[in-house]
C-alpha cells in the first residue's frame, strides 16, 4: 500500500562540536527528546546533499533532496527568486535578482536605496510596459529594496557578469558577455537598465525622497542571471495526488514551485528565527488530509548559525521538537528529517560536512541509533545517501518507487 510522506527539512542542520557546549554540537546539546524518540524508532544515516568536499548552497540542496541533480538543473539564484514571486516562466527564460540602489556623480554610495520601502509599488511601476527587440519584461517586487526582472524571450543567455560593484564606493559594473552567444542579452539588458534609470530619475516618488533627505532610488543593480530549464513535475514522477510546500523563505519557495508543487502560505511562517513553527505543522498535517506530499521548511537553525549564536541555534532546535508531536505515529505516512547541509556556529557559513538524516513510520526497519544527532547518525541502517538519492530512499519506503526488473 502506498504511504503519504512529510519531509521535514531543517536549514543548516548540522554543525561540528562547540568547546562552550562541552564539545557537544547544538543538534547534541538541545533537549530533543521527539527527535530522539523517532531516531530509537526509526532508521537513520547521513546525508551529503551535493557532493563530498562540496559546502552546499541552500537552492542547489533542495534541488538535489528533492532529486534533482544540481549539476544538471542548476542555473543560478534568479530563477528560485522568480518562481517563489509567482512569475510564470518557460524553457530560456532569463530571471535576475535585483536590488534598487542609490548612485551619486557615478559612485554606487548605497547597494540597497537605504533598505527602501516601496509598499504601494510606485517604483515598480517604471517597468510597466517595456519591450526590446521581441524581449517582453516582468518585473516584481520582493522586500525591501529587492525584486526580480524576468526576460521573457528567444536567443537569451544567462552567461553575463552582474552590474552589481558589491562594495560601495565604486561606480556599477560593466555588464559582459561571457560566451558569443551573450552579446544579445547584455545589449538588451543594458538597454532596459537606462531606461529604467531615466524613469526612476523622474519619477515623483524619487523627488519626494530627495526633499525629504533619503537616499532615492535612482539605479537598478542585476545579479544571479539564471536561465529557465524544464523541471521533470515532481508529482508526476511518483504519482503523487498533490504535494505541497509549507515554507516561509522565498527561495524555498521557489524550488518547491519549479518542482511543481504547491504552495501553502502559512500566517506567521516568516523564514525567520520568530517563525510560528506550530500554525507550519498544523498547516502540514491539514495539507496531508488531500496531498499525498508536503515539504516542510523550517529556517531558522541556519539563520542563528550564520550569526555565529550556538545558544539560538540550540534553543531553535528544540523548538522544532517541541512541536513536531502532531507529524508522528501517523499510520501510513513516512516521516523523514534532515538538514540541506551543516551551518556550523564557528564558520557562521555552509560547510561540507554531511547532515544527519532519520526516516521514521509504524514498523519501520529501525536500527540500533537512539538519538538524533552528527555523531550518533554516522552508524544508522541508512548509512550514506547522496542528496539525489534521498527522495528516493523515502518513496521507496512508501511504496512509490518502480520495480526495475521483472
Ligand atoms: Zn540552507
Ligand atoms: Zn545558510
């Protein structure tokens, strides 16, 4: 019979051991006795979501755990961005991050526009209506200064450099083409970014800043140029009725949007440490009554590991376990958490080490690990998996896997 899944990915899981946490790690240290719990009746292992040696990036590990090879599928950051906006996008489509930015006699003095808030979308209106030669163009706002521009078009390319200088004091970067084949993209682009610029310099919204001491945004800086490729539809591949994804983090978003699935926008879900974690789990558990998938997104753990907080990492962590009561002991629904790579406090950046992983479900083939941790993982049924290889560990488990052979 098959079984619904819940995957559960906590960002930045791992960690190496911490000297002020008695050389425990924060997955160690925290009080985490559900987590224990499922790993003494579960199976556990570990978890290299790219590859050995590589630290992975939070887009390219959730591809890869959702099974698709990042090597194969992976064009850059702009396309997560796009599709978390709800941006429709098709086969060679280009989609960019950008930020509005503040440029004075040529020198970029500030990357972000002083963090401007434009909330009744009066800078996003400079992108109304624009076209070149055939190239049709979507913008949409993000937070803050943030957005993403799409090209929508033939004969694009996503090999360009960014305009972006990254440290302020310098004039924007030249856009380049990286290949022959570029050149189109970047005359384009170019062209959009002046005209854009001449809109912003005019616009009543700008002059009122200006007069009111702030910094205007008057530049439009591109980054992540990533083409649009065909994702194989993540339901379809394990006939799945329904998947959804229950995160708060536009990126995360975004991959469970270019996989196919759907997502669930939970109120107080903010990708961020004050997360309401419960209202994600109940929404997970309302979502499984007709999907038989749902991806469960928790940010926080990466982003205290980022900040170097081990205490904050610790307390997130059991923060999780402390509401995941309600995922377990379901008949007929397999429960698997892991991380999408190791955040360790000290390095407050992505590492290579692997990431534990447990899978759990009534009369599991459990094995001898009794708590969910780095260390304890290493010797569980599941051993090593590759990232790719992780979704299907678990549809196999549910019984949603094909017989290779007769
Ligand atoms: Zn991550
Ligand atoms: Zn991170």
């Amino acid at each position: 019979m098959k079984k619904k899944v819940i995957l559960v990915i906590i960002d930045g899981l791992g960690d190496l051991p911490i000297p002020e946490l008695d050389h425990k790690t924060p997955l160690e240290s925290a009080n985490t006795p559900m987590l224990d719990m499922l790993a003494s009746k579960g199976i556990c292992g570990m978890n290299t979501t790219i590859a050995p040696g590589i630290p992975p990036g939070s887009d390219t590990a959730h591809l890869s755990l959702f099974g698709y090879d990042p090597k194969k599928y992976y064009t850059g950051r702009g396309i997560f961005e796009a599709a978390g906006l709800g941006i429709p996008l098709k086969p060679g489509d280009i989609a960019f991050r950008t930020n509005y930015a503040t440029v004075k006699n040529g020198i970029v003095v500030d990357r972000r526009a002083g963090r401007i808030n434009d909330d009744d979308n009066e800078l996003a209106k400079v992108f109304t209506d624009l076209e070149f030669d055939g190239i049709i163009i979507t913008y949409k706002p993000s937070v803050e200064h943030r957005g993403c521009l799409v090209l929508h078009g033939n004969g694009l390319s996503d090999k360009i450099t960014s305009n972006d200088p990254k440290i302020e004091g310098n004039p924007p970067a030249t856009i380049q083409a990286l290949d022959n084949d570029a050149d189109k993209t970047v005359q384009i682009l170019s062209k959009l970014i002046n005209e854009v610029e001449t809109r912003l310099g005019i616009l009543d919204f700008n002059k009122r800043r200006v007069a009111e001491d702030k910094l205007p945004a008057n530049a439009l800086l591109v980054r992540g140029a990533s083409s649009a490729v065909n994702f194989p539809n993540f339901q379809k591949k394990y006939g799945l009725k329904g998947a959804s994804c229950i995160a708060g983090g536009a990126l995360y978003k975004g991959a469970a949007t270019l996989a196919g699935m759907s997502v669930i926008n939970v109120q107080g879900a903010t990708g961020r440490v004050d997360s309401d974690l419960k209202a994600k789990v109940t929404a997970s558990i309302q979502s499984l009554e007709n999907d038989d998938f749902v991806f469960l997104h928790f940010k926080g753990a990466d982003n205290e590991a980022h900040d170097g907080n081990f205490i904050g990492k610790t307390q997130f962590l059991e923060r999780i376990d402390s509401v995941l009561e309600p995922l377990t002991g379901m008949e007929n629904v397999v429960l698997a958490i892991t991380g999408d790579h190791s955040t360790p406090c000290s390095l407050r950046d992505h590492s290579a080490d692997p990431t534990p992983i447990l899978i759990y479900f009534p009369n599991c083939r459990n094995d001898k690990v009794d708590t969910f941790s780095e260390r304890s993982a290493i010797s569980g049924g599941l051993g090593h998996l590759r990232g790719t290889d992780t979704i299907n560990t678990i549809m196999g488990m549910a019984n949603r896997t094909k017989k290779f052979g007769a």
